[in-house]
C-alpha cells in the first residue's frame, strides 16, 4: 500500500528541497525537511554549519537521536506530506518512498546557485561519503540502495519541473493501484 506522504531521499545537491517544495505545492501537502531542520539546530545550538555539524555529530552520541525522534515524531503524526528525509524510507511508516540521484559535479553546481554554501565537486562528495558511512554505521542501513525505495528518479539533465511531475504521476498511479 502506497502512503499518504512521500519521502525525498538523496544526496547532496541532488533536489530533494526544490522537488519537494514543487510538489508540495502541486499537491497541496506541507513540506518539512530533516536539512532544514539539522541546519537550524546546529546553527542555534552551536554556531556551527551542516559540514561543522556532522563531524559534531560523528564524535557526540545522541545528537543523531534526538533530531530523528522529534522529526520522525511530527512526520508519523501527520498526513499530506512532503519530506526531504535521507532515512525517512527506514524510519517513518505510511510513506511513499522516492530515491534522487546526482553526479557529484551538477550537485556541486545546485549548491552553489543555490547560494547555501560554496562546495566543489570534491567537498561534496567528501560530505556524501561521511553521511553514508555514518548511517551506515549508526543504522546498518545504506539509504542509497535502490532497492531501499518504490520509485528511482536520475535527477541530471532534468527541471525540477519534469522530475515533480514524473514524480507526482507515478504517485498517484501507485496509490491508484493500492485501492
């Protein structure tokens, strides 16, 4: 059975925020992501930027936990959403379950014009394999597995536009055929 949210899982750069916000939009879903959040509570609680933040969080146990339990908490009490949550396949139920893909040098590109930051193609990467190891680590899940997901989606030489609508399409298909 197809759920009434869908989640946005990738790496860096890959789209999730923009699609995700697009779709919401589309859809008339809210659209909550974990990054936005991570990057609040690092900035307010530590000064610190996401890079900062996930080496804090690779030496300080529990960190990890606590953002997850209050995210996973408001997502799993909530219906109509759009999330941008790398183990939202893993960790919320009733999820329709999206996996973007991205060369590291179009991620580095969307990064930058995205004005976030300024990353090149090698820090991305760099951040991308940290994140994966330490999922890997903390969960014994690797988030980039394809398998992990309903729905796969190559993100490079794509608007946000086409990759929403080919997202939205197959959504509503899968949720047809789960009736």
């Amino acid at each position: 059975m197809t759920g009434n949210n869908i989640v946005l899982s990738g790496l860096a750069g890959s789209g999730k925020s923009t699609i995700g916000k697009i779709i919401s939009q589309k859809l008339g879903f809210e659209f909550v992501s974990m990054g936005d959040y991570a990057r609040k509570y690092a900035l307010e609680n530590f000064s610190m930027n996401i890079n900062e933040f996930q080496l804090y969080c690779d030496k300080t146990p529990g960190v990890d936990e606590l953002l997850d339990e209050t995210f996973i908490q408001y997502c799993n009490s909530k219906v109509n959403l759009v999330i941008d949550y790398r183990l939202g396949f893993y960790l919320l139920s009733n999820v329709f379950t999206v996996l973007l893909t991205v060369s590291d040098l179009e991620a580095a590109k969307r990064i930058n014009y995205s004005g976030r930051q300024h990353e090149d193609a090698i820090t991305i990467k760099n951040r991308n394999a940290q994140m994966i190891q330490r999922f890997q680590e903390k969960y014994d899940v690797n988030f980039i597995d394809p398998h992990n997901y309903q729905m796969l989606v190559n993100t490079d030489g794509l608007s946000p536009e086409e990759i929403s609508e080919i997202i939205i399409n197959n959504y509503k298909s899968t949720k047809q055929r789960s009736l």
